[in-house]
C-alpha cells in the first residue's frame, strides 16, 4: 500500500499541462506581446511627432527673429522715428497692404529691408525656391519642410467683438491707426502635416 501511494504521487508529480491550460497561456502571452507592441509604436510615432514640433519650432523662430529684425515699412525711416502714416497729408506714407511683397529690385532676401517684403514667400520643399537664411544661403537639414509667410495689417488699438475674425489687442493705447501694426504669420508645413504649424508675432510702428 505504501508503496502504491508513493507511485501515485510520483504520477501526480509527472502530469504535464493540459490543452485548455496551453491556449490560456498562449493567449495571455499574445495579448502581453501585443500591448508591448502597441506601446512601443505609440512612443516611437509621439517621438517622432514631438520631434517634427521642435525642429518646426525653430524653424518658425528664425524666420521671425529675421523678418522682426527689419524696419517696419519700406518708408519708414531706419531708426523708425517719425513713423509712416496713413493719414498724413498730402498723400499716403505707409503701404497699402495690396501692395505688399518685394519692391523694385528686391531679387533676392538679403534685399529685403522691411516686413512686407516677405509678404507672400512660400519657399522650401516642393516649392522653386529652397528654404533660405536672412543671407540667402540654402539651409541645411530641413528637406522635407515649406514656409508660407503672410503679412497683414492688425489694428491693435481697439477692442474687437468676439464674434468676429479681427484681431485686436482688446485695450486702448497708441496704436490708434489701421496702419500701426502689422501681423507676420509663419506656417512651417511638413509632408505628414499639410495643415501647417502656424507660428505669428506682430510688429508696431516705429
């Protein structure tokens, strides 16, 4: 009997897994290895999102530290004092934004010489004209993007209804004139991101 008792846990010991317990392990282990999948993916393409953003980022940023950097109106003096006006007799100073863009022999951006100027440039991938610096010179490393820039004037010296598309600072100050300030929108556009990073700063007049 002892004996017989002693075999029969040994057998006990022996038994190997049943089929029922082989698909439970398969199965917990494929969606183990599936959610693993799933999270490495989910980091690599917020890696590479978040990547996108930063160097679109400092993309926009060189273009507006470029096109801030010059005076506000092609009649404007250097120093900005006094500035243009619409207003002022006997005719217009400031330029009409229809006629925003480059001015007469302005061929090439280490021509331009006001904020205007850059009214309308679309250069970059897909585009005639590769993405540029404040000089002229190729820039390396941003293949796959293309900048829109568009320039408009922005009356920032009264308050705008919510409902409306203008914009406004929302406060009375000196800016009092249609033509006291002027919005520079950047879009920076990559192949995966048609829409665009829209990137603005306005400059005042002076």
């Amino acid at each position: 009997m002892l004996g017989t008792a002693m075999c029969s846990r040994y057998a006990k010991g022996q038994q190997g897994v049943t089929l029922v317990e082989l698909i439970v392990t398969i199965v917990v282990v494929g969606i183990a290895l599936a959610a693993v999948v799933f999270s490495v993916q989910y980091g690599t393409r917020n890696s590479a999102d978040t990547l996108i953003q930063v160097r679109a980022t400092a993309l926009a940023q060189a273009y507006l530290d470029e096109i801030l950097g010059k005076r506000y109106d092609e009649r404007s003096r250097a120093s900005g004092v006094p500035p243009c006006r619409a207003s002022a007799p006997p005719a217009r100073q400031c330029t009409a934004e229809g006629s925003f863009g480059t001015d007469a022999g302005e061929t090439s951006r280490n021509r331009y010489d006001d904020v205007d100027d850059y009214h309308g440039l679309r250069e970059g991938n897909g585009e005639a004209t590769p993405l540029q610096d404040a000089d002229g010179n190729t820039r390396a490393g941003y293949d796959n993007f293309t900048i829109d820039i568009q320039v408009r004037y922005i009356n920032l010296g009264i308050s705008v209804p919510a409902d409306t598309e203008e914009v406004g600072l929302g406060v009375n100050n000196e800016l009092d004139e249609e033509d006291d300030a002027k919005l520079i929108t950047v879009t920076v556009i990559d192949g995966d991101n048609p829409d665009g990073f829209k990137f603005s700063a306005y400059k005042s007049n002076f």
